[in-house]
C-alpha cells in the first residue's frame, strides 16, 4: 500500500471552480449515454502538464467534451487560454473540492505524476462520484495499490479503474497479450524497449526521485523482487539495431501478472535513454511538428516463448509522452461505449488487446494486417 501525500500550492483563495455550478444537474451516470447530439464529458487531472494537455488534445479531437482539471487554476488557465475546455481546480486533499470538480463528469483520466502522490485520492473521489478512472503511471507500486486497495469497490460501485494506461505499463501489456494469445501459459515474456533519446519533463524527473519503491518482476508465475541483473544486448529490427540493455521494469509487471499466465516476464531498456535521464543538464521534450510531438522515436519489441515456440511482436513510434494519448484516449472511447466489467482492470484484461492496437494503428507503425489469427504482429516498416 503507497502513501497518500497531498500537495497543494494553491491559496485558497484561487481554489475556486469556474464552471461546476453549470454542470451540477448531470447526473455522471445517466450521462454515460447522452442523448443524441449530447457530447460525452471526460476530464482530465493535472491537464495543464505535458502528458496532460496532448490527452485534452485528443479528448477533444475525439469530439468530447474536455473537463481540464488541476491544483493550479491559474496554470489551467494559461494552458487553456484558447480552447474550448472547461477549466476547474481543486486541490487532493480538499475530497469536497474533488467531488464538486467531478460533478457531470463520466471518466476521468489522471496525468498528474508521481502517481504514488495522486493516484489513490483521486480513484477514492472517483469511486464516490461515480466516474471511471483512468491514470497514465509508470509507477508499478501506484498500480498495484489501486488493485489492493479499490478491486472491491470499484465493482460494487459499477465502476472501471484502469491504472498505468501509458507507453511504460499499458502498451507493453496490450502488445504481451496479443503475443500469448490462446497460450493457456507462457514459459517467459521478454519486453526490449529502444528510445533514441528521452527528452524529460519535470513530472518524469520528479516522478523518479519520488519512485524509490523496490521494483518487481515475474518469476515462477509471481510478483518478485528484481534482482541485480547485469548488462545485457538486445537486437531490435532497424534502425535501432544491437542495443545495450539494462532491466527496468515498469508497471506492466503489475498490469500483466493480473490477467496472463507467465512464469517469467522481464523487461529491458536501452542505455541511451537512461544516460539522457541521469543526466541533469538533458532539456525537457521539444515539439518538431503541429501536434506538439518531439522528435523521439521508439521501438519496443516482445518475445514470448512457450517451449520451442517463439513469438514476436514489435511497434514503433514517436514520442512516448505524445503516444500515450491516444492510448488511453482509446480506453476512454471503450469505456464510455460500455460493456466493460467493472472494478480495477489491467487494459489488456479489460479490452479485446488485438482489436485495441488495430485500432490504434494510425498513431505507431504497425500494420494490422499483420496481425494473425496466432496473435503475431510482424516488423513493422519505418514510417
Ligand atoms: N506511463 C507512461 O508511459 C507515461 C507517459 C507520460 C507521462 N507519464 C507520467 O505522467 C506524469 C506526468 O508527466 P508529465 O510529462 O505530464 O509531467 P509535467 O509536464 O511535469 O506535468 C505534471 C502534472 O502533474 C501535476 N501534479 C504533479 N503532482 C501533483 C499533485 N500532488 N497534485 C496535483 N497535481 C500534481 C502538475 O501540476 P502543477 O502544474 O500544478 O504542478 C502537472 O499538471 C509523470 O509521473 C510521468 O512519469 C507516464
């Protein structure tokens, strides 16, 4: 269980909520189902960030309405000078402020990291409101929490909790489990992630400080203490190539060990990136294109084995920060489409995992047509 430390720079006096009152006769539930021509309300928390505001982007390109929510009205305000977005503050530990802020909304999706800060109290004022919850986290102790903590809940309160819906966590989840598909169990999942930079925000940076929790692994089927491992090389299609490797599992360990069955999973990150990320002098992501998008290029690569079997899935993209959007934008569509079970799922237990990457297909370089029936995504060509 992770601790909750609200922290709230905001005066009072700033604290107050633009636009809750006009939204109070909503009822979350009901909404969930607009009538026609009604557009769907999502909020984002800690939209003004830079995960946050590509999610508000693709909220709203999506043709939702965008609830951008934040303990810093006046940084909301100056990230949404421009747009459409409703704009409403409230603070962590202020649950009455929360629960206000949440009036009207159907899901929400948390970008406010470290998440071992947020995450909790934000799923508790969810549970209570009646809204889904979706976060973005890294973090594999922020998961696991919100599965100890909220299983119960959630499926009483008919609500979803979709921790760790991001590039690190949910999409190395979704790729493993199109690759063991039909599998009853997997011998080992290896995950080999390749970045050609990283490019930093301050929430990255923060985030690592903060997360000093043990990380774990899978081993003979369990959540495990990592152990020291030493270098390793991975060879990825190109461009990438012969990589140096060290193990650093992300919350796909926790995403994963929920609904697969694997005696091992192991995952591996190239050097480069960790060298960029300790280095403190490595500037934060700059945008190269309209959409915001730095020019970061990522490739990550599973390999499952049962036996003698091997499979292999591999996709690559642009900037980790900016492809998390769509990711959990697309969890959000499904959501709000309805059919899910309710309480805290990992995405590749809640949605059809091969059926969810297809149709992810115009933001990261796979070609679902590749996509067999065995569950195999072949190399994707460089876009
Ligand atoms: N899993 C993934 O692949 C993935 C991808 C992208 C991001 N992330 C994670 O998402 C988090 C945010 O990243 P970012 O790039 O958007 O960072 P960022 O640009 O620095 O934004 C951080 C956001 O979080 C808010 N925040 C932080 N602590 C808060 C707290 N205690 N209460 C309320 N709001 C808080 C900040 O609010 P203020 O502006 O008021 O400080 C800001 O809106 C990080 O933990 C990062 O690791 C994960």
């Amino acid at each position: 269980m992770t601790r909750y430390r609200p922290v709230c720079r905001v005066p009072a006096t700033q604290r107050t909520d633009r636009s809750v009152s006009s939204r109070q006769e909503e009822n979350p539930l009901t909404a969930s189902n607009p009538s026609p021509g009604k557009r769907h309300v999502v909020a984002v928390f800690g939209a003004n960030g830079h995960t946050g505001r590509f999610v508000v982007a693709e909220l709203l390109r999506r043709g939702h309405r965008v609830v951008a929510m934040g303990r810093d009205f006046a940084r909301l305000s100056a990230a949404f000078e421009q747009t459409e977005v409703e704009l409403r503050a409230a603070c962590l530990e202020d649950s009455d402020a929360l629960g206000r802020a949440l009036v009207g909304v159907e899901v929400i999706v948390n970008c406010a990291g470290p998440f071992l800060d947020t995450a909790e109290a934000l799923v508790a004022a969810a549970l209570r409101a009646r809204v889904h919850y979706l976060d973005v986290s890294a973090e594999q102790a922020s998961a696991q929490a919100l599965f100890e903590r909220f299983s119960v809940a959630a499926e009483d309160a008919g609500i979803l909790v979709l921790p760790a819906v991001g590039f690190y966590g949910g999409f190395a989840d979704l790729l493993a489990t199109v690759a063991t598909a039909g599998w009853a169990e997997a011998d080992a999942v290896s995950i080999g992630i390749a970045l050609d930079a990283w490019w930093p925000t301050p929430g990255t940076r923060n985030t690592g400080r903060r997360n000093t929790v043990p990380r774990v692994v899978i081993e003979a089927g369990k959540l495990a203490p990592k152990g020291a491992a030493g270098p390793s090389e991975w060879h990825f299609p190109a461009p990438f190539g012969r990589q140096e490797m060290a193990e650093v599992p992300f919350s796909e360990m926790v995403l994963i060990h929920r609904h697969l069955r694997a005696m091992q999973v192991r995952t591996w990150l190239n050097t480069r990136p960790l060298d960029d990320l300790s280095n403190p002098s490595t500037p934060p992501p700059v945008a190269t294109d309209a959409s915001g998008r730095s020019a970061q290029r990522f490739l990550v690569e599973v390999r499952a084995r049962r036996g003698a079997e091997e499979r292999r899935v591999t996709a690559s993209g642009r900037d980790i920060y900016a492809f998390t959007a769509p990711l959990v934008v697309e969890a959000v569509e499904r959501i709000l489409a309805g059919g899910a079970h309710a309480g805290v799922r990992s995405v590749g237990e809640a949605f059809d995992a091969a059926d969810y990457l297809r149709s992810l297909a115009s933001h990261f370089d796979f070609d679902p047509s590749t996509l067999a029936a065995d569950g195999a995504i072949r190399a994707p060509a460089a876009r």
